[in-house]
C-alpha cells in the first residue's frame, strides 16, 4: 500500500491533467490507485483468514501452479522482449493467445475472439484515447485504426 501511495502522489506531482486531455501523471496516477485498491482488498483478505477459522492453504493451491506461473513469467518476459521487433498489436495478440491456450486451455474459437478483443481495446486506449507511443512493428496501428473508425 506504500507503493501504490508513491505512485500515486508522485503522478498527482508530474500532473494528472484532465479526462480528455490526460497529463504525465495521468497513468501513474491510476496505476496507484488500481495498485493500492487491489493491496487493501487482499489485506482485508488476509485479516479475514487470520481470524476466520480457514486453516493455512499453498500459495499454489491447484495442481500445476507453479508450471502456470512459470509460463505466464516466462510469456511476459517474451511480450517485453518481442515488442520491439514485432510491435504493440501482434505482440498482445500472440500474448493473449498464449495465456488463453497455454494457460487455461481455452478453445480456439473463444481464445481467438478474446485475443483479438483484447488487442483492439489496448490500441483504442493507449493508442488512440491516451495517445502513447508504442513500436508498430510489420501491422501498421494506423491501419487497425481505418479498421475500428
């Protein structure tokens, strides 16, 4: 919760600018908040089990967990590395479909359809709404933006 009320007040600090016209500060700010919600919610979590009479569990607590948090630490080093060369869009299309199939063994009809979904919302959000500064790599984003508008 430390952290999340650093980045919060150091984007407050850089400035937070408005809806429309967001400022530097914009995305720390809504990082720290989503980070420091996220950290109350499992602290609550924890005091619930602590005197709650719900006996200790794994951290990995289904079979397979750690060779999922493998793979998915593993996927994202790889998204970090592949976004250079093969840019925003195919990189979190490949990402997806990777955790969608590799992780939790979706079908391909649905894996595809949520991909795909997930793709065209990162770009309208942080492309187009928030306007960052992403590698294009071989699929122009310009041309998925004739695509969506």
């Amino acid at each position: 919760m430390g952290l999340a009320a650093y980045v919060t007040i150091s984007g407050f600090r850089l400035g937070f600018g408005q809806w429309r016209e967001p400022g530097a500060g914009f995305l720390a700010v809504l990082s720290g908040m989503t980070l420091g919600g996220l950290a109350a919610v499992w602290f609550g979590m924890t005091l619930a089990k602590r005197w709650g009479d719900g006996a200790a569990r794994p951290f990995f607590a289904e079979a397979g967990g750690v060779r999922k948090f493998g793979l998915t630490a593993a996927a994202l080093c790889a998204f970090a590395f592949l976004l250079e060369p093969l840019g925003f869009p195919l990189t979190t299309l490949a990402f997806m479909i990777f955790l969608l199939r590799a992780i939790e063994a979706r079908r391909w009809g649905l894996t595809l359809a949520l991909s795909i979904a997930t793709m065209v919302f990162c770009v309208i959000v942080f492309h187009i709404w928030l306007q960052v500064q992403f590698p294009e790599g071989p699929v122009s984003v310009y041309a998925i933006r004739k695509w969506v508008f």
